[in-house]
C-alpha cells in the first residue's frame, strides 16, 4: 500500500526518509552544499591531525599535562566541527528544498571561537605563562 505522493517520488528510500518534504533544487546548488560540506570536513580532519601532531612531536616542548589538554582541545574541536557540519550540510539542503531562507551559519562563531582560544593558549605557552 503506497500512497501516491511515494509512487510518484523517483527517489531513493534513504533520500526520501531523509528528506521527506520538498522539491529537488537545482543540482548546481546541491553539488555546491557538498563542496561547503566537504571544506568544514577537511577543516575537521586538520583539528584533529593536529592534536595528534600536538601529542606525538611536542613531548621536549611541553608538561605532559599540557600536551595532553592541548591534544585533546584540538581533536574535540574537529570532532564537533565534523559534526556541525553535517548538521549544517542538512539544514541547507532541506532549506533550498522547501524554498525557504538559509538557516543562519552557527558553525562559524563556533570555528572563530575556537580559534582565537586556540591562539591565546598558544600566546600563553610560548610566552611561559602555562
């Protein structure tokens, strides 16, 4: 028993839980949701790399303490950056399919906050005061 609305709907079944409401957008616009999506992931992925940079090559630099902090600080941010990108990847897409305005980019205080603590705790250990 299919209603008409899911025989007529050419999609994949994953595509239509996913997304059940709305029109396709234009291509170009999706391909280039993906292609945002894929730059906060590789942003992600460069976090996490350097807190496992952070803890395998500063041992002479740091307490272990602080090299332990500053490793983990570094690959929780990526984490939640990769998660807040697919979050944000999915509230773009069912945005432009509902026709409706782009929702407000709440991974970018997120990063810019990230990065400025990052940079002060940097300051504080290169200045001997961690």
């Amino acid at each position: 028993m299919s209603d008409d609305n899911s025989s007529q709907d050419s999609r994949s079944r994953i595509a239509r839980r996913i997304f059940p409401d709305g029109v396709d957008p234009d291509p170009r616009f999706t391909l280039a949701n993906e292609r945002t999506f894929l730059s906060w992931i590789r942003t992600a992925l460069a976090f996490i790399g350097g807190g496992i940079a952070v803890e395998a090559f500063t041992s002479e630099i740091f307490t272990t303490g602080l090299r332990a902090t500053l490793s983990i600080v570094l690959m929780v941010i990526g984490f939640i950056l990769a998660a807040g990108a697919a979050v944000r990847w999915h509230r773009i897409e069912s945005a432009m399919r509902r026709k409706t305005s782009l929702p407000l980019p709440l991974i970018i205080p997120i990063v810019s906050l990230a990065s400025a603590l990052g940079a002060g705790l940097l300051v504080l250990v290169f200045a001997g005061l961690l």
